[in-house]
C-alpha cells in the first residue's frame, strides 16, 4: 500500500463494507499497511469462526470473484485461509478506489 491517504481510504471502505461495529473499526485506525492487513486479517479470522454469514455477505458487497474467494477458501491449510481473504479485501478496496 501506497501512502498515507490511500490506506485510509481502504480503511474506510473496509469499515463500510465489512459493517464494522465501532469497536471493530478501532483496530483499524493506524498509519501502517501491514498493520492494517494484520488487523483485518484478525478481524476475518473472527468472522471466519463466528459470523461465517457476515462475511460472505460482505464478500459479495465488496464484490470479491467468487473463484478467487472459493480458492481462497479450499487452502490445504486452514490458518492461511483469513490471510488470503484479507488480502482479498483490500485488493478489491484498491482497485475500486482507481476507480
């Protein structure tokens, strides 16, 4: 991630599209790329294992390719499987902000 301004647009697309509760978007608030990626690869983690509904749902606000989704899904190793879904996410938050 570029500058300072382009994470926190991601970041605010992120807190629209995955409907993050306040608390949530807290752990987002930082000035870091991979803090930010840390952060929301924790948050999918949470959603993964507890809300799986909210996620997909939000997947298909954001509007991720369902094959890329699936792929990331079916990864032989499941701790990598938020990791790729984050990385999903803000591929996705970039590329409608070119827009």
């Amino acid at each position: 991630m570029n500058s300072v301004e382009n994470l926190e647009q991601v970041r605010t697309l992120v807190v629209k599209d995955l409907t993050l509760s306040d608390e949530e978007a807290e752990g987002l608030m930082i000035a870091d790329g991979s803090k930010l990626f840390h952060n929301l690869k924790l948050i999918i983690k949470y959603l993964f294992d507890h809300d799986f509904n909210r996620l997909i749902n939000a997947c298909y606000r954001l509007d991720v390719s369902q094959d890329h989704f699936q792929k990331a899904l079916n990864s032989p190793n499941p701790d990598e499987v938020p990791e790729a879904i984050a990385q999903l996410v803000i591929d996705r938050e970039q590329e409608k902000i070119k827009w």
